[in-house]
C-alpha cells in the first residue's frame, strides 16, 4: 500500500490535495460536501473583518484556457461566517480560514475572533490581484508581508500559511519575508493579473476590467514559483495552479511542494476530482514503485 498522507506543520492531511480559497467554500454546506468528496484539507473563501458585496457581474468568464475572475473579495463578513464555521460540527479534515486585510492591525483583529474553536489554520490572503488595498497591494512588499505575518502569529497559536502573488518582480523574497516573521508555511500561487476585450462592443469583458487568470495556463508559472520558492525557503510549500490531473500535481511535487490546491478544475470535473487525483495518484506511485509521498518531493531540483 503507497502511502499518500503529508504533513503541514501540525496539520495531518490523509491525501494532498486541498480545496483552494475561494471555490465552493463559502458556506457550511458547501464545505461538508467537499469534505465527504474526499479532500485533503479545505481552505475557505478570504474572509475580512466586515461584509463585502463584491464587483458587479460579469465577475467571472471562461476564456480560450482558463477562467478569468474579478469577483472582488465578496464575504459577509467575519462574525456571519463564524457562525457559517459552527456548523462544521465535526472536522474531519483540516479548515483552513483565508482572511484578508487592508493592515496588520486588520489581520490580527481577524485572527483573534477566528479561534481554534472553529478553524485549523489561517492562509493569509496578500496576493489577491485586483481587489485595492487589499491582497497583492500588500503582499507585493516584503516589509509588509513580514509584518502583517507578525501580527497574526501574535494573536494566534495556530499554523500561519502566506499565499503570494506570481505578478512579482521576486516572489523568492516574499516567501523569505513570510518564513522569517514565522509562517508555517507558503501557498504559491495566487491568479495571474489578466484582462479580455469584447471586440464587438469594444470594451473590457469584467466589470471590474482586469481580474485574475486561473485553470491549466497558469501551470508552468506556478510550478516555476514553487521550484524557485523551495531552492530558499525550509517551510512547506502548497502549490496551486492549473491542476486538473495527477500529472499536473506530480510536476508541483516534483518542484518541491508538499501538497497542493485545487480550484477551477471543479468547473470541469466536479466535485469528483478529489477522488480521482487521490486514485490516480495511488497508481501512479504504484507503477513507478514509489512508496512514499515524500520520496518525489523536491525531485526535479539539482
Ligand atoms: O475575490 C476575488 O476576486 C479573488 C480573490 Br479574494 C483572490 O484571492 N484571487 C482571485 O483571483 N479573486
């Protein structure tokens, strides 16, 4: 029997493949179904301190290979979800709450209301790439990744996972800032700022005109961030990018990461996915007589 399991910090996920924020995740009933469809560990919709509507639609468009998205950080709100939370009556995988903030002093309001009652973890959200104050604004200066990491270790006793931004100049040194403040680890990556026209009426299609780009494009830049990433950093990297199969996730172990996130692939495949990468994986490892996981982590690096 191979075994599939991987740790992160003091989280026990009995496959790799975790729920990427922002995918069917933004209510109770949402989150159990992903748990019974066989997930590694759940990451939730970003969560900031008070309600958010989000962008006008159109906030979401399929395009040629990927999705474009400027849903703009809609969420109710950190005392409604918490009571979304509740409802998870038992966990039988890691949830790992996204938060969001415009400040450090933001973060740390959240992490002290998100408590170890209703979550396993926190995934910092500084590379969302087109919500203003938020996200990528902050997470694209080291000073303020290490800071705004700072502030939430301090007011929790949870495992903190930063999620960078690939529109960077050098995520390396993000993830440095991230992993000397005290992270527990990086999620690389966030979507890639993009934009499409409708040429018949001449304008930008989104709303909000530039959104972020998901689905299996984005790939080869995820997995370069996470190689890059992991030649620096000793923390555990989640890589997520453009997974729809096995092959795709074994490129990100094979780059150094330690599990990985599934976001758009749900589009296509449903909620099945979960299932089928964790059986394909257990094939995978069996035909090629890998035992082990962590025998393929980091691999491809010299
Ligand atoms: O809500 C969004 O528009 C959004 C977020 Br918070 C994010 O982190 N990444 C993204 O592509 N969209």
């Amino acid at each position: 029997m191979v075994d599939i399991s991987t740790t992160l910090a003091s989280l026990d996920l009995k496959n790799p493949f975790m729920l990427a924020s922002g995918i069917m995740d933004e209510d109770a009933g949402s989150i159990i179904r992903i748990m019974n469809a066989g997930a590694g560990a759940v990451v939730t919709k970003s969560i900031g301190l008070h309600p958010r509507p989000g962008y006008p639609n159109p906030t979401c468009i399929e395009t040629e290979c990927g999705f474009l998205n400027a849903m703009g950080l809609p969420n109710p709100g950190v005392k409604e979800y918490l009571e979304e939370l509740s409802q998870l009556s038992s966990r039988k995988i890691p949830v790992i709450c996204s938060i969001y903030g415009a400040s450090a002093q933001e973060f740390a309001e959240l992490a002290q209301q998100i408590t170890s009652e209703s979550v396993d973890a926190f995934e910092l959200n500084l590379s969302c790439p087109h919500a203003k104050c938020y996200g990528l604004e902050t997470g694209s200066d080291p000073a303020l990744v290490k800071s705004i990491t700072s502030s939430v270790i301090k007011n929790t006793s949870l495992p903190v996972f930063v999620k960078l931004s690939p529109n960077v100049t050098n995520i390396v040194e993000l993830a440095l800032a991230a992993e000397h403040a005290g992270a527990s680890g990086i999620v690389a990556i966030n979507t890639v700022k993009a934009m499409a026209i409708n040429i018949e009426v001449q304008q930008p299609i989104l709303a909000n005109s530039i959104g972020g780009y998901s689905g299996k494009a984005i790939k080869p830049i995820g997995v370069r961030c996470v190689y890059e990433i992991t030649q620096k950093v000793s923390i555990p990297v989640i890589g997520v990018g453009g997974i729809t199969t096995v092959q795709d996730a074994i490129e990100y172990f094979m780059a150094g990461a330690t599990a990985v996130q599934v976001g758009s692939a749900l589009y296509s495949q449903g909620l099945e996915v979960f299932s089928q990468l964790t059986e394909a994986l257990q094939s995978w490892m069996k035909d090629h007589g890998v035992l082990n996981i962590a025998e393929i982590i980091g691999v491809a690096h010299p």
